[in-house]
C-alpha cells in the first residue's frame, strides 16, 4: 500500500454534474419482505513508518458484507453510500498478516442520518471482542460516512471532529468517477487515560501534525462505490523545530467491491423500531456505540504506567514474573553505567533510560517492593549501621536517583524506606560533628549530600509521601542540613495537587525563623555571625519566594531597609523576592485582617521612596538601586513611571545607576518584555515611525540612552553581555545572559549567570548560576604591592556567596568564602588543582505518555523518556611567587532520550524482531568552562573572565533494529542493556560535531585579556 499515490483533486465544481450521474443501483429497498443486495467488498488496512512502507508495524486483511436498509431516498436509483438516512448491516472478517492468527469476525448495524452521518452503531451484546479490533471495524465503517450532496462541514467520526470538504478529481476514464474527501483541523472526541506529561523545557512536547484523505471511485454508469481508498500520515517530533528525533507514521485502507449479490428476503415491518429492526437482523440484543475511537487499557505489565491507579494487579502472581537473582542481575549489569565519572556521557545515560524503563514494569504490589528491596539493597537490611560502610560514595547513589526518576509508587516507597532508615542512623537531631561513630558520619553524608538533593526531583508527591518526607526533616538540628532537606521540601512544594494550608503554614513558620534578624550581642560576635547570619537570610529569601509567602512581607522589607546588619547582595535578593510574592496569584487562603493589612500596604510606594533616598554608601547604590528600579518596572511597566524615575535619579547625579538604568530598559525592550509604545517613548525606537510614538520628559537621563551601549558594553561598573551557546536554524536556541556589577575598584559585587533555552513555544530557564559578593576590595592592599582601595574600608573580612538553579529546581545557596587573608590563603592552599565534582544532578528531563489514535482504527501509543546529567566541578591554580592563579568552574552536560511508539493490541508470541515497535533515540554531551585568571600585581585590571566549550559537541541520532526487552516479559530473563553505537541493534541515522568554541564576554574583558596574554582554556 504504501506504494500508492492520491493525485490532487480538482475541485467541487463538478460534484453537481456527477450527482446528476450517479443514477442506479435499483435493487436498494426501503422495507419490506423483498431480495436485499448484498454488498462484498475486499478490505485491506496497514500502518506502518514511512520510510519503511514494506515493513508494516500491523497489517489486516479480510472481507465486509454490507446490507442495505434506506430509509429516504433523494432519488429512486441513488447508490446506497448517497442515500441519506439509512442502516447498514455490515459483517466483516479480519485476518492478521503478520501473525498467523484465528479469523476475527465483527458485526454491528450502523445507523445513519439524512446527512450521510453516522449517529451510532448497533452492536451485538454477545459479540466478544477487544477494544482494538473492534476500533478497527470502525474505521472500516468510516469509510461509508459520505455527505449525500458532498457538501463541506464538519463531521464527527473515527478520526474525531473535523472539517471535511470534497473536491472530484479529473481522471482520462469516462467510466470511473472520482471524488476526493480532505480532513482539517481534527480534534479528538475523547482523551485516553493513562497518559502523563513532565518536561523541563518547552519543546519536548510530542507534537502531532495530521494529513487525512479519503479518494472514492464510482462506476459512472450504475453508481456503486467501487472503491474507497484512505490515507492518513502523522508525524510525531518530540523536539519540534530540530527534525532530530521525528517519526512519520503512515495508515492505509483499501475498500474494494467483489460483487453485487442478491441475498435472502428479511421480513422487516416498515414501522419497526430502530432498535427491534437491529435486534433482528443480528440475532441479539444489541448496545450503543459511537464510532469515536476507544483507546485500549494494557496489560499492567506490558504497560509499565505510572498511572497504576488505572489496573488493578493480581497480588498473588505478578510477584512471581521474576526472581530476586533475575532482577539483581538487571540492576548490577547497570552498575558500570552509575558511576559518578562515566554518568554524563552516552552510553551510561542511554543504559539508565533502559533501566528505568524496566523499573516502571514492575507491579504495584508489596511483593515487588520487598523484591526491588533485596535486589537493589538500599533499604534494610543493606542500610543497617554494621553494613553502611559498603555504600558510602558507590554507584547506588545514582541508583537512587533512577528509581526517584522512575517514578512509580513500587520504586518511590524503596527511596522513603533508605530514607527513613538513614534518618535514624545519622543521629539528626544531634549538632555535633566531632568525635562521632564512622557509621554516622557516612550516613549524614548520604543523607545531605546525595539522597535529600535527589528526593528534590521527585515528581507529583501524594500527600502522604509529602508527610513522610517532613517527618524525616523536622527532627534535623544541624543549620547547614537543615537547608538541604528544606529546600527539597520547598522545591517539591509546588507540586502537590492542591492546597495543604496546615502543611504550608509549617512551612511558612519554619521560612519565618530564617528570615529574623539577629539582635546583636557583642560587637565581637556580632562581626562573627554576621556571616552566617546573611546566608541563611539568603536562604530565607528563597524559601519565600518558592512558597510565594506574602504573610511574610513585613520581614522581608525589614531585610530592605536594614543597612546595618545586611550585606547589599542580600538586600537587592529582598528586593526580588518583593516584587516576586506581591505579584504570585493570591489564591491562598488568608484570614480577612491579613488582606485588609495587604490591600492598604503601597508596595510601590516604599520600594521607590527606597530607589530615590540617597544612600549614605554610594558604593552599594549601583546594586541595590538596580533591583528597586526593576522591580518597579516589574510591578508598572508603564512610560510615565519608568520616564519620571529616570528623571529623579538623574536630578540627584546618580550617574553610574542611570546609565545601569538605561541598559536595564534597553534589554528590556530587545526582550519584548516592554511594550513598544513604552520602548518608543523612552527613547527605545523599536518601532521606527510608529503612530504610538510620543516622547517622554527624561530630563538630563535622556541624554544617556547613547551610552547605554549595546550587548558587551561596560557600562560605568554595569554589565550586560548577551550571547547564543547554539542556534537550530533559529528554531532552538540556547542563550547566555551575564550580569556583572562591580565596585569602585573593579571588585566583584554580582556575577549572574543565566543559560536559557528558546523556540517558539516558549522560553525556559536552565540553569542560572549567581554569585554575591562584600568586601573584596579589602584584599587588594594586603599583598604590600602598592595596589589600595579607593576608599577606607573597615576589617570586617569578606564574603562570598554562590546561588544555583538547575531547570525548576533552586538550590540552597552556598557559602563559598567568609573571612580575612588568613582564611583566603587557607582556602587557596586546600582547595583541589584537579577538576573536582561538587554537584551532580541526574534526572528525568522528558518524560510522557500519549497516545493517537488513527482513522482506520488503530491506536498509536507514544513513550518519550529523555534523562539529562548536570556535574559541576571546580579547580584552582595559585602562584604566591608570581602573585596569580586561576580558577575553573566545569559544566559537564549528557543527555540521552528515546521516543517508543507501538500500535496497542493483543501482544502474544512477540519475538526480538517484531515489527510492531519503533524506538528512535537522540543524545550527545559537552563541557562548559567558566576560567577566570587574577594577577594581584596589576589589580584592579588584572582579571581576566572567559567562558567556551573546551571540546567538541557531539549529537547523535539512531533507530532501533528492535524492539526494548523492557516490554517483552517473556525476555526479563535474559537482559541485556543495549549501546546505540551497537549496529546489530541501532542504527545511526544521523551525527553531528559542533567545534569547541569561546563566547565574548564584554569588550573590556577582552582588552584585559589580551594584555595579561592568558589563555582561555584550562
């Protein structure tokens, strides 16, 4: 079939002449004890990849018998197709080609309207049959849905609600007659119910365009339909724009007629009822059915779901599908693959989307929860003290991530169980850290460096789960574990289904502890906690922001305007989080005395009497004025406001904050963040001779917008530097966004580093990399070389914070650096020369479930499991002779993904070569280097940042040659994980290198570069 070929059609403007044609067929009759004509015709339907017509995924053959019963004929002599309201008894036969199956035999009575549509299908209550085959006898009945007068419209059918029109089509017989019926703008009747959706970024939708035609022959001459033939195509791109991972998928049905035969007379009064007539033609009690199609619920094993509230497992025998030694054997042939150093390349990340995906097959019963227990020992008793040892930094701390990214009820209960048991292993609610048993300290750091991270990835928490999980944070003394089971808690927060308000508020009462300032002591130790004392108010400020806590604005403000205890970084994150929780949806439900409080506070009023107070240090206005003046533009994107903040600050001399300013709105407007009579009126001219054009009154800040620069440009001690990592022919795009403020001395104040990825259907965050800095300038006079800061600072020391978002999820900041130059030369003495992971991150990074169903009945199903590995490691290099060094902040990034389609039906007898399945997979991997060099001779120019891709990026795309044992029980016992460079199971269709590469980083870093003459690779 795939051979054949539809031509155009013509157009209607012949469908008139041709009904004036189409006059015979006498022997149809309306009621009576008369001879029907029996209609039988050939019947073929096959679906298959369209590169691959002649290796069918399902192919049907078999026989229809059609008996006619017309109810109003427009005309004595029209075919029965075209006659309007009408039954048809249709039978039909159906023979599997590929497998060497029984005969399938299918009947209903099919009623139809004055229009030619089908109202519904009498089916025979004794007729046993499966909801796939009997899908197929509807597309089959399908075929015979024809507008009597070919007439445009919509029409509800097999390949749901559409919008058919007809066209003839010019042919060189004078004895055939051709009419095309084209399909547009379809959308389902009905939706399935074991599908899912997660996905990090927002072109991992698997899209479906359709393409549905229907080319009918007539004898010119008797009328009867000889031929129907129906073509439908979908393609499927689970990275739209990219053609990297696409599947077409083509089905076909050809209906032919054999012969016109006369059958026996039926004695059917002419008043009968519809449904006594259907009764007595089929022999038996028959039941409504619409011809919408039905999509199959599998096997609970063949389904491997997460949806496993949909089936209902036999506990007594689903535990016994595999022995504990078979699914150990799975687990340890996948233990090279979890390795920490091997994990973000291809292959180890294709063998844990392999692995998964057998995970999710095991059943939802205790029985397979005690199985995955002993097999994967990570839950007593493999966890007990005397036994830890064994599992401190192994390659079962990856396998907890896969069974988190698994996902399944069987899979997450093994998690809480390690979870549990290591809670009480690790002494929690102790603050001590010295003088502690061997088996404490490995628990702690299984607990808080590798498993609470790894639970932040957990995907739609139940309630209950969520409890467990609390449980096990509550009791947990220490400050710094503390933030790590907390920041799971928040990041998984949002996910809960609807509003706890009991569990919220314990949230929004521990948050509330983080963000009280400390009254202050002595002097001495006030200047000692001040360090601690900024990073949990950091962390605070998170914690808000994820639970969009706006009963906690008051403290928040505080933080504001407290300029005494709080380092500027801190402020200006207060400053976003603001702006982030009065803007958040107000759907919580708060007491009457609370929103009165809400209603009557004028945020906009205190953050721009906050903006437009001179500040006492000039040397923080530049940070912090820059984040008030965005949150306002946050809160009022509007001309005026923005135009009249501009003029105030330029009135005051704020130069260095109007031009940061300035810059701010321009990328604003190159955004389209800014509406574009807003960008117009401030100077923006994005839309050059716009009839919206009016100019605002800027003042003396008007004549800035010339040095506000373009991408790259150092902007008094402001920049902003723009980028593409990588452009799919403008389709996908990975973009870089640095942000870098420094002090009077060219110290470091702000880094932000923001990696995003684009395409029309969205834009989605990646990662965001934001460093805080105070007080680096004191370093600059105490190597005795001369180099001083601009102004007397006091000895308070310096502090260093790093903050990380990965996808969705924010980590809990972390304190890099806090001290003087003792505690600078011991950090540099301590710290590895040797790239040195500090973060590693693998989880799902798209994950689905959809199905599609054809109009010649079958269903497509579609699994799409793409996992993604994040490392981040550092290295530092110093010289005390040469007073100099650099330092490496690496990005390893693997990622690796398959899309399994399959047509749903019975599954017996598969072997390794089955053509029913389709995988096709994409993956590659790459390194991200972040160097900076530092000459302390030369400061403040001598530094020197540089961001590139050290090695090639290599991007692979293969097909398999069969199908994933992972959904063959039959082929548990033999498991083998499988290597897409393998060519007996994959076939690589297509691979690409993209070169290592440098990315500019502003115009005046590149001159510092040059002249310290450094390289930019490590």
């Amino acid at each position: 079939m795939g051979g054949i070929s539809i031509p155009d059609a013509r157009g209607p403007v012949m469908l008139n002449l041709f009904m004036c044609v189409i006059v015979l067929a006498p022997n149809v009759l309306c009621h009576g004890s008369e001879s029907k004509s029996n209609y039988v015709y050939s019947y073929s339907v096959n679906i298959s990849e369209e590169s691959k017509p002649d290796i069918p995924l399902k192919t049907l053959f078999g026989q229809v018998l059609v008996v006619p019963y017309v109810y109003s004929r427009p005309h004595p002599h029209i075919s029965f197709v075209l006659a309007g309201e009408k039954l048809l008894h249709i039978r039909m036969t159906l023979k599997d080609g590929i497998d060497n199956s029984e005969k399938v035999r299918l009947e209903a009575v099919a009623e139809f309207d004055a229009e030619g549509m089908l109202k519904q299908l009498h089916v025979p209550e004794n007729l046993a049959t499966k909801t796939s085959e009997f899908s197929l006898f509807k597309g089959m009945v399908n075929l015979f849905v024809v507008h009597p007068n070919f007439e445009s419209g919509f029409e509800t059918g097999a390949a749901g609600t559409c919008r058919v029109s007809y066209a003839t089509v010019q042919t060189s017989s004078s004895e055939y007659l051709s009419v095309d019926k084209l399909f547009s703008t379809c959308s389902p009747v009905q939706k399935p119910l074991d599908t899912w959706r997660y996905s990090l970024i927002p072109t991992s939708k698997v899209h479906s365009t359709r393409e549905l035609r229907v080319r009918y022959r007539f004898h010119a001459h008797k009328g009867d339909l000889l031929q129907a033939i129906a073509y439908e195509k979908q393609t499927y791109d689970s990275v739209s724009g990219t053609n990297l991972n696409q599947l077409n998928i083509v089905a076909w049905q050809d209906l032919q007629l054999v012969k016109v035969a006369d059958g026996e007379p039926e004695n059917i009064p002419p008043t009968m009822d519809l449904n006594e007539m259907a009764k007595q033609l089929t022999g038996s009690e028959n039941m409504p059915v619409h011809l919408a199609p039905a999509f199959p619920l599998e096997h609970d094993l063949e389904a491997c779901s997460l949806n496993v509230h949909l089936y209902n497992p036999d506990g007594n025998g689903n535990g016994k599908f595999i022995t504990i030694d078979q699914l150990r054997n799975v687990i340890e042939n996948a233990r090279n693959a979890l390795h920490s150093e091997r994990l973000g390349t291809l292959q180890p990340l294709h063998t844990v989307v392999q692995l998964t995906r057998f995970l999710r097959c095991l059943p939802n019963h205790r029985s397979a929860v005690d199985l995955l227990t002993l097999a994967s020992m990570l839950s007593p008793p493999a966890t007990e003290a005397k036994m830890l040892y064994r599992q401190g930094r192994s390659w079962r701390d990856q396998l907890v991530s896969v069974l988190i990214g698994c996902g399944t009820p069987t899979c997450v209960t093994v998690v809480l169980q390690r979870l549990e048991a290591l809670t009480e292993v690790a002494l929690v609610e102790k603050t001590e850290t010295n003088g502690l048993p061997q088996e404490v300290v490995i628990a702690r750091e299984m607990l808080f460096s590798k498993l609470w991270p790894a639970l932040t990835h957990l995907r739609q928490p139940t309630s209950h789960t969520y409890v467990r999980l609390l449980k096990c944070c509550q009791p947990v003394s220490d400050w710094s574990h503390q933030t790590v089971c907390l920041s799971t808690l928040l990041n998984l927060w949002p996910q809960l289904y609807e509003e706890h308000l009991e569990l919220r508020n314990e949230l929004i009462g521990i948050t509330e502890k983080q963000l009280l300032i400390s009254s202050p002591n002595t002097v001495k130790q006030q200047e000692e906690d001040r360090y601690k004392l900024n990073s949990r108010l950091l962390f605070g400020l998170m914690a808000t922001e994820k639970l969009k806590a706006i009963e906690l604005f008051d403290l928040v403000l505080q933080i504001v305007t407290n300029s005494e205890h709080i380092y500027p970084p801190v402020r200006a994150a207060a400053v976003r989080t603001l702006a982030s929780i009065w803007t958040a949806d107000k759907d919580i439900k708060f007491s009457n005395a609370f929103r009165s409080n809400i209603r009557t506070t004028n945020v906009r009023s205190l953050l721009r009497d906050q903006l437009l107070s001179i500040p006492s240090d000039s040397e923080d206005d530049l940070l912090l004025g820059i984040e008030l003046f965005n949150a306002l533009v946050t809160l009022d994107p509007c001309a005026h406001m923005i135009s009249d903040l501009l003029r105030q600050l330029s009135s005051q001399k704020r130069w260095p904050l109007v031009r940061a300013c300035r810059l701010l709105v321009r990328q604003s407007c190159v955004a389209e963040q800014l509406s574009a009579s807003v960008c117009n009126c401030l100077g923006e001219n994005v839309s050059v001779g716009s009839g919206e054009f009016q100019s605002c009154l800027l003042g003396y800040a008007g004549g800035w917008a010339g040095l506000a620069g373009g991408n790259g440009s150092d902007v008094g001690y402001n920049t902003f530097v723009h980028g593409d990592l990588f452009n799919v022919n403008g389709s996908f795009i990975v973009e870089y966004l640095i942000h870098l403020v420094n002090g009077p001395d060219k110290e470091l104040r702000k880094f932000n580093l923001l990696i995003s990825l684009l395409n029309a259907e969205g834009e989605s965050k990646l990662f965001e990399f934001d460093v805080s800095a105070k007080g680096l300038e004191t370093f600059a006079g105490s190597f005795g070389l001369g180099v001083l800061p601009k102004k007397t600072v006091q000895n308070e020391g310096a502090w260093v914070s790093l903050g990380l978002t990965e996808f969705d999820t924010i980590l809990p900041p972390w304190l890099i650096f806090s001290g003087g130059m003792s505690d600078l030369l011991h950090l540099l003495w301590h710290v590895p020369s040797h790239p040195t992971p500090v973060l590693q991150i693998l989880r799902p990074l798209i994950d689905e479930r959809q199905y599609s169903a054809f109009a010649a009945g079958f269903v497509l199903g579609l699994d799409a499991l793409a996992v993604v590995s994040v490392e981040v490691s550092g290295a530092m290099e110093t010289s005390v002779w040469s007073q100099s060094g650099r330092s490496l902040v690496r990005t390893r990034i693997g990622m690796a993904g398959e899309v399994y389609a399959r047509i749903l039906g019975k599954s017996e007898g598969l072997t390794a070569t089955d053509p029913r399945f389709v995988v096709k997979g994409v993956g590659g991997e790459g390194n991200l280097d972040f160097v900076s060099h530092i000459n302390v001779r030369d400061l403040p120019d001598g530094i020197c940042l540089s961001m590139n891709r050290p090695s090639d990026m290599e991007l692979l795309v293969w097909e398999s040659t069969k199908p994933s044992a992972s959904c063959i029980p039959s082929q548990w016992n033999h498991y083998e994980y499988r290597d897409p460079t393998n060519h007996a199971d994959y076939t690589v269709t297509h691979r690409a290198v993209n070169p290592g590469v440098s990315y500019e980083l502003g115009r005046n870093n590149t001159e510092r570069c040059n002249q310290m003459s450094v390289s930019s690779l490590w």
